[in-house]
C-alpha cells in the first residue's frame, strides 16, 4: 500500500501542481478539475476521488500553499450543501461507480445540490417523513412533498430519503436516494421569507423514477445514511473555519470601532460578552475539526450548531440596536431568489432578519437540545411511545 504524504510531502506536490497549473494562466474550470484529479481537494479522501488518503488535518497545508499563490477556489458557499452534506454521505455508502460519477464534478462545482428531508408533516420529527418510494424493477418511483429546500431552484442533483416500507416503525424502511432534479415529475416552488428572498423552496415529486443504482446505503437503512449527512451538516453550519471576528460578530465590532457616537456602557458590556462567546464558539468548532480527524462527526457539532444560531441572533439584535433607526433599513425587499445566503455586505436588518431562520435550518433547536441532553451528557431519553409501533399505524 503506497504511503499516504506528510505535511512536507503536501507542500512539495501542492508546489509541483502549482507549477503546472500557473493560476494566472490557467483557465479557471481546468485548474479545480486538475486539482480534484491530483488528489489536493480533499486530501483525507482516496486516490482518485480527490484525495490522497492523508490525514485530515493536512487539508491546511495544501489551502494555504495554494491562497499564497492565488489560486481560485470551488465558491464553497455556492455548493456547500454538496460539500458539506452530500460528498460525506456518497463517500460512507456509495457504490464505486456513484463516488466516481458525482464527487469530481460535485467538487469543482459543475454540479450543484439540495436536501431533500424536511417534509409538512415531517421537519422537528423527520422520521415521520410520508414520501413514499416503490420499487419497480431496477427503479423505485417516487411521489411525496417536500419544503425548506435551500436552492433547489438551482440544484441538478438532490440527497432524498423517503419511505420504502409503511408497515415498520417510523425509523425503519426509510431508504436514502440520489435524485435527478430534472427528472420528469420534479417540481419546485419558491417560498418567501421574511427577508422578502426565496432561497427555500417546496418541492412536489410526482411519480419520479430513480435508478436503484443512485440508491446510497441497503433497502430500509436509510435512517441511519441519513444520521451521516446530518451530523456532517450540523458541524459544516455550526463548525465552519473562520478567522477572528469572523462572521456576525465582525460588522459589530467594525462599527462599534467607526462609529464612537453610537456606543453606551450598555451595548459595551454586551458586545464584550458576546465577542468572547463568539470567539469561544469559534475555538471550539476548530477543536472539533481537529476530532474529525479521527472519523466521522459525532453529536458534539449539534452543541456548535446550537451555539452558531444562538450567537447570530443575539449578535444580530445587538447591532440593529446600536444602529438605531439605520438598523431597521434593509434595501433588498423585493422577491430574488439567490443561489445560497450571503451574510456578507449586506444591511444590518437583512442579518436580523435571516438570522432568525438559523434555529430552524440544520436541526431545530430543541432537537438538538435533546440531542445534546441525551447522546453527549448521558441524561435519560425522553419516553417516546411511537417508537415501536408502524408508521401507518401512527396518528396524523
């Protein structure tokens, strides 16, 4: 077995890449197809689907090698949801051929993706979830609803789990799917926030067929493909890198600095407490990609996710009240559908307002209280009198 390379050994091929690849003189969409293809997207994924088989922690290496010298990154925040949620999953449970067909272009960017979950009927208790899926030969047809689909207007490929088997309980016969977002019977609707966008999407499957071939995972397992995909979502929304002052905290902490005429002792003593629980929430999302490392995300990224929609809410209020009434302006009230959501350059009140969807998206917050309670302080599990019994028994 060829021995995966050190921090050096990283250095010195991101360096020899580089001097193939001259980011100034080489086309964009080629550089990151070249990059996937030498093994320096993610290093701690195999030989050919991007990585090297190095340790997770030496992804750091080969980033600040490649930003010293310029080079254009994939726009994560554009197909996070494939980075973060779906790349995971299809490496844990897909075929070789899926890893091979969807990773490298997932990766660069080419191929965009959204979540199908949450459902009406089925977002705090997912494994409630009615969309049913039957199978037909080598294909399963799929018909169900589901909503809060973040940019499933743009999406060509989608992470789907629906119920392949009624007559077990809700936790059971739920099977996880790879889902062609242009397939016939796919339909999407936008659906305006409070921020006047429409991001979020419901999205209506009318006897959609997929290839068993796209399923992730065996028949009736898919609970437990989906646990992958939301652990790694809590830690990519909760857990993300960021540099000092970065995210909500920054714009504050910019103003307070600029604008000497707005402060009071009051707002003080709260920018300082929550600038101190911010780079605490920051600090501990660090450390828990550091556990990465050693496997897949544990129950812990649901603690930093909690953290991240607390701390965003708070900090966002906090700044609409030291801007007083220029708080309260916010220019984009007119319908847009944006790819992903951008915190960045935008006004005080849109922060606010978005905020207030971040104790929803993920994990609501009291699942993820229970979560917490339940899987990292050890404390005894709610009774939950459903469990046993089979989902077409269950009252609606």
């Amino acid at each position: 077995m060829k021995k995966a390379p050190d921090a050096a050994g990283l250095r010195a091929l991101t360096q020899e890449f580089l001097a193939a690849h001259p980011p100034a003189t080489t086309d964009r969409g080629a550089f990151l197809e070249a990059r996937f293809d030498a093994g320096l997207a993610w290093v701690h994924y195999p030989e050919g689907l991007g990585g090297l088989g190095a340790p997770r922690s030496l992804q750091a290496v080969v980033d600040a090698e490649l930003a010293a010298a310029g080079a254009p990154d994939n726009d994560p925040r554009r197909i996070g949801i494939g980075l973060g949620m779906a790349a995971p999953t299809i490496l844990a449970y897909g075929s070789e051929e899926v890893k091979r067909r969807f990773l490298r272009p997932l990766w660069v960017g080419d191929e965009v993706w959204c979540q199908l979950f949450s459902e009406p009927g089925a977002g705090s208790d997912l494994a409630a979830l009615g969309t049913r899926a039957v199978r037909d030969g080598d294909t399963w047809v799929v018909t169900g609803q589901k909503v809060w689909t973040s940019s499933a207007h743009v999406a060509r490929w989608a992470i789907l789990i629906a119920r392949t088997d009624p007559d077990l309980p809700k936790h059971q016969g739920i099977t996880y799917f790879i889902c062609d977002m242009t397939d016939p019977g796919v339909e999407v609707r936008p659906l305006r926030q409070i921020t006047g966008e429409a991001e979020f999407n419901e999205v209506f499957l009318t006897e959609v067929r997929i290839p068993d071939a796209h399923r992730l995972g065996e028949v009736g397992e898919g609970w437990k493909v989906a646990q992958t995909t939301l652990m790694n979502e809590r830690v990519s929304i909760g857990g993300m890198r960021l540099p000092r002052e970065g995210g909500m905290i920054g714009p504050v902490a910019r103003t307070w600095r600029e604008r000497p005429e707005l402060r009071t002792h009051e707002l003080h003593q709260r920018l300082l407490t929550l600038w101190v629980e911010a780079e605490v929430a920051r600090l501990t999302g660090e450390r828990l990609r550091q556990q990465l490392v050693a496997g897949q995300p544990g129950p812990e990224g649901s603690g930093t996710k909690l953290a991240f929609a607390r701390l965003n809410q708070e900090i966002s209020g906090l700044e609409v009240e030291l801007l007083g009434e220029e708080g309260l302006l916010y220019d984009d009230w007119t319908m847009c559908r944006p790819e992903f959501v951008d915190f960045t350059g935008r006004d005080a009140g849109y922060r606010y307002l978005r905020s207030k969807g971040n104790s929803i998206e993920g994990g609501t917050t009291e699942v993820l209280l229970n979560i917490v309670a339940e899987r990292v302080l050890g404390l005894p599990a709610e009774p939950r009198s459903d469990k046993d019994i089979a989902w077409k028994d269950l009252a609606r």
